[in-house]
C-alpha cells in the first residue's frame, strides 16, 4: 500500500532524479530493510503487489476497450520496449 500511496503524491510527477521518487523511496526502504536482513521478503512482496495491481488494470482496460487482454500487453510493450510487439495495434 505504500508504493500506491507514494505514487499519488505530488512529488512522485516533479522528481527530478530517481531517489527523489517517494515511489523510489518505497522500493529503497524495502530493498535496504531486505539486505539488513539478509533476505528479498519486502522487494518479492513489492513486486508481488506490482504484478496483482497490473494485472487487475490490464484486465480492466481489457474490458473497458473490448478487447482480449493480450492485445492491452502488446500494446504496453509497443510504448515502453524497443518495438513493436507481434500482434500490435501500433505494428506497421
């Protein structure tokens, strides 16, 4: 709930470096609490949580648009990887 918190504050749209982030605060917290510790709990529930939350808005943006959720993952991958996906909307 902290990392979704942390990305509703103002701060976390005017960082102007990583650390700046309260997200990316929320994820050093768990990551130094994990090597304090000796283990990964807190980034594996971060990441955990992550998945959950994009999965439940991939599923909703799936469902709003009409369409199969696999067009919505090809569609990310278009906007934030090297190219664009087979089967994308945004293929040539």
């Amino acid at each position: 709930m902290d990392l979704i918190r942390a990305s509703f504050e103002p701060a976390a749209k005017t960082a102007r470096i990583r650390t700046e982030s309260p997200v990316c605060q929320v994820v050093i917290r768990a990551a130094e609490a994990d090597l304090a510790a000796g283990g990964a709990h807190n980034v594996n529930m971060l990441a955990a949580g992550v998945g959950v939350a994009a999965a439940g808005l991939t599923a909703w943006l799936a469902q709003e648009r009409n369409v199969d959720a696999a067009v919505i993952i090809a569609d990310f991958g278009c906007a934030f990887g090297p190219g664009p996906p087979e089967g994308s909307r945004f293929g040539s």
